[in-house]
C-alpha cells in the first residue's frame, strides 16, 4: 500500500484510469479525490453554525472558534472543509438562504471554477500570448542608473539593444522594459526622464525582436507612448494606483497588465510596520479588489495578470510564506507572475551580499515557484532561469 500524493483533477484521473475504473465511473469518482479547504474570515457565528451544519450534512465539515456554537463570541473564522463534490453541494444548499449565504455561495462556486482553471490567453494588439501550458518567462532590461541589482549597465542604446537581442535568444519570453527603479528607498523619477530612458529602446527594439515588450512602469503617458512605440502589456507594480488615469490607458489600448500587490511606495516600503494579520489573505483580497476595479474600468479580465509582489512591503519571512502558499491565489482565476530574481531575501537566507551572487538562490525560489502555481518569472538570469523552468515544467506534466 503506498500513499497517493494528487494535487491536480489531471492526476486524480490518470490514477483512476490506471486502475482500469470506466469512464462513468471516472466521472463520479474524480470529485471526491480532490479535497478543497476554503477560509473565511470574521463571519458572524449564526452564518458560521448554518456553515457548519450544511457542511456535515454533505459530508465535509466546518472549523470554527471555540465560543462560536453557543454563539459566546461575535465572530470567527472559519475553515470549510471537504471533497470538491462536497463543497460544491454546500454552494448549492445555501445558494438562497438569507444572512449573506447566497453571496458566499458566489464566492465559493467562482472559487472553484478558478482553481480548476490552468490555461489563460493574454491577447496584445499584436499576438496571442498562451499562459499556463508552459512557464513564461519575462526577461528583465532596466533601463536606470539606481536598479539594485543592474542599475547604470547600459552605456548606450545599441548596448541595451544588443542585450535585449541577446534575453531573446537565450529562451526570454516576454521582454520586460523598466526606466524607474523600484528598488526599496528609490525615489520617484519624472515622466520626462523615464520616457527619455525606455522610448527609443522600444521604438529600436519594436522592429527587430520578436517576442513581446512589456513597459514596467506607473505612469499613464509613460504607458501610452511605451505602448505607441511598440511595446505590448504594462507591469504596474501599483497595480494602477499611483496614476488614475492608467486603467483608461489600458482599456483604450487593449493590452494585457500586471497588477502587483505591494504597501506604500518603494522609497518607504521596507519601513515601518510590516507586520500582516493574514498574508495570504491580504494579498488576496488587495489584488481581487484590483481586478474588480480593473474590470469596471473596462480592461477585459482575460488581459489581467496578478503578481504577489515579492519584496513589496514584505519580511524575508513574508516572502517564503508567499512562496510557500502561492498556490492560493490560483483562486483569483487569473495567471500568476512572480519577480524574485536576485532579491534581498535570498541574500539574507544565502548570505550572499552581491545580487549578481544570488543566483543559485533565485533558480530555488523560481523552482518553488512554479512548481507552486507560478505562470510566468520575471528574471534577471534568462539562459538560467529558462532551464530551470523547462525542468520543473516536465516534472509538473509527468504522468508517471
């Protein structure tokens, strides 16, 4: 007898199938192999109780706060508990009951839908970007003296350009074209400056590689005339906070967006209070709320990338959490790009002071990542970083 590590429908399938069980029985039996557990958090007692019950009555369950069945304490969080046909039975018994329980049912029906989801199209002006099937990978040029890591590395636009040409060949997917350092403790650069670093190189690049350009920037024109020379998304690390005018930008445009979850600005991020009551759920809920406003903004929810935002405001102890959990955010439909490359907190973990050294660190954290949900990486380190995502890709699709 050995245990069956199944963390996918896929592999539930491939296990029935291996057995010999038929396909009628395959259908009714892979849902009970995928289990799903879904929190909830500062729930009035009287919905968590009626939670409960339903939830026994299907066959699953409901933990809840000591104190919150006698209904001694206000609220509690809850944690639904059972198989993906259990929770689904529960969204239908109280998809009309009062006290908010029909909304819940909404969220746990989308909740569903979301994480079975693996596959998305990003849709340029130019192309079809397919996400999901494989890593993506998103090759970084800075275009800036202050960068923490490549800061001030071009001389000149035919070096940028030879370089570009060069992520290109080593395996980049997307080409992501920064001209303001985000780095902690960075200051603000003005529009003026950042378009005098990125537009030429993207009106140059625009005729000569073949992958798409991304425009990491904040700024609405930044992100127009980028877009205008030839570049096809935009990575807002504000997640189109800092400029109101960006989601008319992106929506007039049509290109796809990362939307980042970070606290603060750059130049005070890693100041302060970094302290999280729920990580994961903050970061859930900052980037549900910006896709939200995305699509009342007329961006098309298809075009929408989440990144969890890595370093953002976060401890090293917050970053592998982030790493570790990643997969929740699978729950936002949406594909996930994560930035870790050459960061701090593998430096404080390696011991290693120089960004350049942090290479092995970053090839870990990408494995991690992927291997936890991960669509697309952002890295400094493509031929590296693009070998490591082909291994861990095939070790996701063994069939075995």
């Amino acid at each position: 007898m050995r245990y069956l590590h199944i963390i996918s429908s896929a592999q539930a399938e491939r296990a029935l199938q291996a057995v010999g069980v038929d396909f009628p029985g395959i259908g009714a039996m892979l849902p009970k192999m995928e289990t799903v557990n879904l929190l909830l958090e500062g729930i009035e007692c009287k919905v968590a109780n009626i939670l409960k019950q339903e939830m026994l009555s299907a066959g699953g369950d409901v933990a809840v706060a000591r104190g919150s069945v006698s209904c001694s304490i206000d609220r509690t969080d809850a944690i639904i508990i059972g198989t993906l046909k259990q929770v689904g039975r529960l969204a239908e018994k109280i998809s009309s009951q009062p006290f908010g329980l029909s909304n819940i049912s909404e969220d746990i029906k989308k909740i569903l839908a979301n994480i079975k989801r693996n596959t998305f199209l990003l849709r340029t002006p130019k192309r079809d970007i397919e996400a999901g099937e494989r890593t993506l990978v998103m090759g970084i040029l800075n275009m800036t003296p202050d960068s923490f890591s490549d800061g001030g590395m071009f001389g000149s636009i035919d070096e940028a350009a030879e370089y570009a040409l060069a992520l290109e060949e080593a395996g980049a997917d997307i080409l992501d074209i920064g001209g303001e350092s985000s780095r902690p403790g960075s200051l603000p650069v003005s529009s003026e400056d950042e378009l005098e670093r990125v537009v030429p190189l993207i009106r140059r690049l625009e005729k000569v590689l073949s992958i798409p350009i991304s425009i990491d920037t904040t700024k609405a024109d930044v992100a127009l005339r980028a877009i205008e020379s030839g570049a096809e998304m935009v990575n807002d690390i504000s997640a189109m906070r800092f400029d109101p005018k960006m989601p008319e930008v992106i929506a007039g445009c049509r290109v796809p967006v990362v939307l980042m979850h970070m606290r603060g600005v750059p130049e005070t991020m890693q100041e302060g209070d970094l302290e999280y009551r729920s990580l994961m759920g903050e970061i859930t809920d900052f980037l549900k709320e910006r896709i939200e406003t995305a699509q009342l903004s007329g961006i098309d929810s298809e075009n929408i990338i989440v990144d969890p935002g890595i370093g953002f405001g976060k401890s090293t102890a917050d970053n592998i959490a982030i790493l570790k959990h990643l997969r929740e955010l699978k729950a936002l439909g949406r594909p996930i790009m994560v930035g870790t490359s050459r960061k701090r907190f593998i430096g404080e973990i390696e011991g290693e002071k120089l960004p350049a050294g942090r290479v092995a660190g970053t090839a870990a954290s990408i494995a991690v990542s992927i291997m936890n949900g991960a669509d697309i990486v952002r890295v400094h380190d493509v031929d590296f970083m693009k070998r490591v995502s082909l291994i861990i890709d095939e070790i996701k699709e063994c069939q075995a």
